[in-house]
C-alpha cells in the first residue's frame, strides 16, 4: 500500500515522504512471478492461491495489474529513498528483488535488507533480528 500510496501522489504532483520504509512488500498481487513458486514451500505463514484471492478482494473490481493494486506495474522514478526489508522464506521476496531492480533501472535510491531465513514480517517478531532491524529503519528515516 505504501509504494502504491506514494505513486499515486507523486502523480497527483504532491509533496512525498522523504523515504519510504517497505516491510516485506507485496508489490504485485498477481501472484505470478516464478520465484514464488520456488520460495512457497518454505513459507510457513504464505500460499500463492489464498493470496492471490486476498489480493483480488483487495483490488475490488480493479485489474490485478492497475498500478493501485500492485504497484510494480507502475513506475517508481520520482519516488523517494526507500529501505526495503524481506527475509528469505517469505513468499514476497520474490517481489521485493524485482522491485530493488525495478527501482535501479528508473534510477530509485533503495537501500535493500534481505535477511537470510527470516519469514514474512519478521522485523516486527520480538526476535533480536528484528531489534537490528528497528534500529536500521531507525538510522535511515533520519539520515
């Protein structure tokens, strides 16, 4: 929501944030990048189907590929720095790397922090990778 949000203001010619922080991103509510497929059975909290479903209740009525819905089908020059934050078990990390390559081919500062076997927001767990994690989005929101 939050990339989705930031795109529609830029486009509307409004002030932006000066970052953005994303936690394990869902950029692309089609569900069909191939990575995903490989990532789901190492996923204890995401499945590709329910998701999908979710992600077609949450576009109500609007194409699965509407920029609003899944913002990796829009474009992120002009967007501010962002800080990306995904583990490798999480069903959206596919997403996540297709968005730190989207973000460098437009020219998008984007600080990317993937974390080894961690799973689906896991920097909100009370776990100390998280604590680390805190602290990074900490030191960048302020930067």
């Amino acid at each position: 929501m939050a990339a989705a949000l930031a795109q529609q203001i830029r486009d509307a010619g409004e002030a932006l944030p000066a970052r953005l922080v994303l936690l394990s991103p869902w950029m692309d509510v089609t569900m069909t990048d191939p990575g995903q497929r490989a990532i789901e059975p190492d996923d204890p909290f995401l499945s590709i189907a329910p998701a999908r479903m979710t992600g077609e209740w949450y576009a109500a009525g609007l194409a699965l590929d509407d920029p609003r819905v899944s913002p990796i089908h829009g474009a992120m020059a002009g967007l501010p720095p962002m800080m990306v934050l995904t583990g490798t078990r999480d069903l959206l990390n596919a997403d996540a790397h297709r968005l730190r390559d989207k973000a460098a081919a437009e020219g998008v500062a984007l600080t990317f922090v993937e974390a080894p076997a961690m799973i689906h927001v896991w920097m909100l767990m009370p776990i100390p990778e998280a604590r680390r994690a805190l602290d990074r989005i900490a030191g960048f929101i302020t930067s």
